[in-house]
C-alpha cells in the first residue's frame, strides 16, 4: 500500500467495504473456510499433505479479508482526515 496515493487508497476501500458487506462475499468466505476445517477434521492420520494444504487455503482467505478490511480502515482515516482539514479551512 506504500505505493498508492490517497485516492487510489480511498476508492480501493470504498470497493472493499463494499465486498466485505455482501451477503455473497460473506456466504462464500464461511462456505470456504468450513470447507477446508472439514478436509482438515476428516483426513487420515497420515495425510498431512491434505491438512498442510487445507490450513494454508484458509490462512489465505483468512489474510485476503484482513487486506479488505485494512484497505476500509485507511479509505476511512483518510476521509476523516479530510473532513477535518475542510472543517480548519473552514473556520479560518
């Protein structure tokens, strides 16, 4: 996120609050990670390729939330940040 300007941050954000607050997303993120706790809880002793696999897919959707909702929190700041800096302007 380094390397994006404000207003890219703010609209990639308002997308991502966007994403996150779907019903669709949410049914689909619950529906995925269930899916790979049970090829986890259902392999065999001996499959720890399967449950490696498994972990690493729900640690991966788990991380592509968390980049949503951080991508939400620094749109927000921003945008309180501005508000801010309009309300200063304003009164000067």
């Amino acid at each position: 996120m380094d390397n994006l300007t404000e207003e890219q941050i703010v609209q990639i954000g308002t997308g991502a609050e966007a994403i996150l607050g779907s019903d669709v997303y949410q049914f689909l993120m619950n529906y995925l990670h269930t899916e790979q706790m049970a090829k986890i809880i259902q392999s065999k002793p001996h499959e720890t390729k399967t449950r490696e696999s498994a972990y690493y897919a729900a640690q991966a959707l788990q991380s592509f939330n968390d980049s949503l909702a951080q991508f939400t929190q620094q749109a927000k700041a921003i945008a309180e940040a501005q508000a801010e800096a309009d309300e200063e302007a304003d009164v000067e």
